[in-house]
C-alpha cells in the first residue's frame, strides 16, 4: 500500500469520526433548541430570529472558508471552527435572556434546522474526493452522509436527556436543558483532536493558494446554486427545530416522543444514502436527485392534514426515507463538474447560497406558523422544492458527470 493510500485512509477516518460527533450534537439541536426556547419563556418569533441567527454565523464561516479557507490552511479552519462551535454551545447552555441566546446562535453557528451544512462539511467535502478516485467518488460521498445521519438520528433521540436527567437527578426542567446543551458543546469540542491529526495531504496543493476558477466552472456553479438557494429557502421552512414545535403544539407530544421520531427519520435518511449511490450508479446523479425528491415533498405536503400524530409520524417517516437521497448525489455531482483545485471553492459557493436560504426562511416561517396556521410553513416549503426539482431536472440532465459519459 502506498504512502498516498495511507494518508487517504487515515484522513478520511478522521473526517468520518468528526462529522459523526459533529451530527450527534446537530441532532440534539434540532430536537432541543425550539423546546429550549419555549422553556426559557420565549414565543414561536424568538425562536425564528435565533435559528435565522445562527444559521446567519454559519453563513458567515461559509463565506470565509470558500474564499480563504483552503490559503488560512483547511486544518487550521476546521480547528477554529470547532472551537467557536463549541464555545457558542457553552454560552448557549449558561444564557438566559433572548438576547444572550441570539449572540450564542451567532458565535456558536447553531444550527436548529437537524442537519449540518456548515462551514466544516464545506471543507470536509473539498478533502474527501482526493481520498478515492471518480468511481468511488460518490460511494465515499454516501458513507459519509451515512454516518452522519446515524449521527443525527442518535442526536435526535439524545432529545429525550433532558427529561432522562430530570428523572435521574432531580434537577429542575430548564437545568436539564442547560445540562444538556453543555454535552452539546462537548461533542463539538471533541472534534479538534481529530482535526488536529490530519496529515498535509488534506491541504489544498501549493498552487491553489491563489484562487483562480475557470469560466465553464463558473457558468455551471452559477446556474445550479441559484437552483440551490430555492431548495434551501424551502428547506428553512421546515428545519428540525420548526417540525419540533409543530408536533409539540399541534399534538401534544413531548420531548421524548419527538426525539424517538427524529431518531426514526434520520435512521431513515441514514439507510437512503446507500440506496441513493445504488440508484445513482443506474440511472444517474440528477436522475436520482430529482425523481426521489419530488415524492418526498408530496408526502410533506400530507403532514399538516394528519388529523392524529401516528398517522402524521408515519407520513413524515416515509417523507425522510426520500428526502435526503438527493443530498450525497448533490455533493459528488457539483465535485465532478469542477477541477480538484476548484472543489473548496465550489463546495462553499453551494453551501453558501443554501445557508443563506436556510437563514432567511426560519423567521418568516415562525411567523406564518402565529398568523397563519401551524402547518403552513410546511406546506410552503414543499411546493417550494417540487419547483426546485422540476427546473434542476430541466437544466441538468444532459450535463453528465466523468463516470457517466
């Protein structure tokens, strides 16, 4: 085995091991940061502004990792964003007043919404398809996205600590929520070990240091992230921390219960990775983002019409199945339309217009759900992504990727 295989190996168990640790208290945020808000006396608008907030921070570390990431060094970026990560989480647990909760979404990047799309994934992304070659490309890109669900699934059931401490030590409700934001920032800090062993062969080669883009990569990653911003608008709509506190008003249901339903559907996303790069080596990337997708959104669109939460759970369960299918066929489908030099570059442009949707959107939507209904934002963002899709499909399906021409 080659040292160049060696290194690869040894860097993507550590990128692995850290997105999993990283989902894990992602997960827990998405179950616990909307009840956490309800519980410290805050209404459905706070909770909008904080998730806008935070994914606003995460925005902003997007921004500095796609244009200076890979020159600050990709190591060196991963390190600091584990530590602001996990130093927001610390003062996330300790606030109190909406405010100090609002700095803490910002400093911390915390993302509300159940699944991770910040400025570490970016990074990590640009990494991984130096670690395999064009026809394991999208097969490394599913274990990846596999493990990181499985991390948001457990997550999603960590949502039930909270009442698991109350139980256990008597503590009082709202320290059982801090108690549990503080294993939060844990998780994330637990990543600078693991960055901190990854080998020179993660780094960008000496002459991207400067960056320069071609005009093709440019036309391609300017047409399809305007087609992105439009899924992550829609996506912000209905965020983890959103669905929350919909089944917790519409049904009564509590922290525990909603934990177990989203450790359910990550499960569930987790095992449709696999099936996506199996579709995808068939029919091909966009085919598979696109017919998957749309399925998933008609099934969202039942969620809200559910008269009793069984029936709502078991919809939004087979909503999950399909919905993240798209997501490592997505990620090695913009990696193989660019140059290697450029990859950082276009990873962070992507998940730069997606954050960016996904900020905007959690405000309006705590809003519609006060005035209008509770399930209206739900509504929204489905129909928002069945339009997203069907212009994806109209503009990509003849632009193939390497293995697929």
């Amino acid at each position: 085995m080659s040292s160049t295989t060696v290194f690869a190996s040894h860097d993507r168990r550590r990128l692995y091991a850290a997105a999993f640790l990283r989902a894990l208290a992602t997960g827990m945020a998405g179950v616990l940061l909307g009840l956490y808000v309800a519980r410290l006396g805050l209404s459905a608008s706070w909770l909008g502004v904080v998730l806008s907030t935070g994914l606003a921070g995460a925005t902003l570390s997007v921004a500095v990792a796609t244009w200076w990431g890979d020159r600050l060094g990709r190591k060196r970026s991963l390190l600091w964003l584990s530590a602001l990560s996990a130093g927001g989480g610390v003062l996330l647990a300790l606030g109190a007043g909406g405010g100090v909760i609002v700095a803490a979404a910002l400093l911390g990047m915390v993302n509300g919404m159940g699944r991770d799309r910040g400025a570490a994934l970016v990074l990590e992304q640009a990494i991984l398809p130096a670690t395999t070659d064009d026809a394991g490309r999208t097969q490394a890109y599913a274990r990846y996205n596999l493990l990181m669900d499985i991390g948001h699934a457990l997550g999603a059931l960590a949502g039930a600590l909270p009442e698991l401490l109350a139980l256990a030590t008597g503590m009082d409700e709202l320290a059982a929520y801090r108690a549990a934001f503080l294993v939060y920032a844990a998780l994330l800090a637990a990543g600078l070990p693991l960055y901190a062993g990854l080998s020179a062969a993660a780094e960008a080669p000496a002459r991207t240091q400067r960056l320069v883009v071609t005009a093709e990569s440019r036309r391609v990653l300017a047409k399809i992230s305007a087609l992105f911003a439009i899924d992550s608008i829609a996506g912000g709509f209905i965020g983890a921390a959103l669905v929350s506190w919909f089944f917790f008003e519409r049904f009564g249901v509590s922290a525990t219960v909603i934990g177990l339903l989203f450790f359910g559907a990550r499960l569930m996303n987790a095992v449709s990775h696999l099936g996506a790069a199996w579709l995808a080596a068939r029919i091909g990337l966009v085919n598979t983002m696109v017919f998957t997708h749309i399925p998933s959104s008609l099934l969202l669109l039942t969620v809200p019409l559910a008269p009793t939460f069984p029936i709502a759970a078991i919809l939004f369960l087979l909503r999950e199945g399909l919905v993240e299918m798209d997501v490592p066929t997505r990620q090695s489908y913009v990696m193989a339309m660019v140059k290697p030099e450029e990859r950082t570059f276009a990873s962070g442009v992507t998940h730069l217009v997606r954050l960016g949707g996904w900020a905007v959107a959690p405000a309006f939507a705590g809003w519609l759900m006060q005035a209008v209904a509770l399930g209206a934002p739900l509504a929204v963002g489905a129909v928002m992504k069945i339009g997203y899709d069907l212009a994806l499909w109209a503009s990509f399906r003849k632009l193939k990727p390497p293995e697929e021409r």
